[in-house]
C-alpha cells in the first residue's frame, strides 16, 4: 500500500499482512495511525531528552524513561489544550 502523508506531502510504503481478508479502509486507517504515533514518538526525543540516555543497565534506562513519558505527556497535553483555546492561524498569515 501506498499513502501520502498530507501534513508532510511525503508517500509512506507499507507492506500489509493479515491472517483474514481485511477491508482497504482499515489498511488505511492502521496506516495513519501509525505515521501519527511515529510523529509523537520523534517530538518526545526532541523535547523531553528520550534519546539522550545512554543505556547500561535495565533500572537507569526504565527510570530515564519513566521521567521522560510523562513529561511528553504533559508537554503533548498542554499543546492540545492550548490549540485548544487558541483560533487557527491562516497559513498565509505572517507573524
């Protein structure tokens, strides 16, 4: 399958297996979900030092990561309740 991401304008290529026929709309909907979570994953690197760790052991990697998930969370609810509040921007609009 073939999708083109509207936020970036890039194509995405998945290759889709299921055990059961499955109808395109769902493919489809797996899909955007997926370039969603991967989104969110690289905006948690980026902002809360999710890559910054350098793993030795098991128990410092979990407590960086536990530190780190709830702060993207937070970060990523305070966006969302700031666009929120907010009216939209045109994109033509300069600052």
């Amino acid at each position: 399958m073939i999708r083109r991401n509207r936020r970036i304008d890039e194509l995405d290529f998945y290759r889709c297996y299921a055990p059961r026929p499955v109808p395109l709309a769902a493919l489809v909907k797996v899909a955007g979900r997926r370039s969603t979570i991967e989104e969110s994953f690289q905006t948690g690197k980026g902002l809360t030092g999710l890559d910054e760790h350098h793993v030795r052991r098991w128990r410092s990697w979990y407590r960086w990561t536990t530190l780190a998930m709830p702060a993207h969370a937070f970060l990523a609810a305070a966006a969302a309740c700031e666009r929120a509040r907010l009216p939209p921007r045109s994109p033509n609009r300069l600052h």
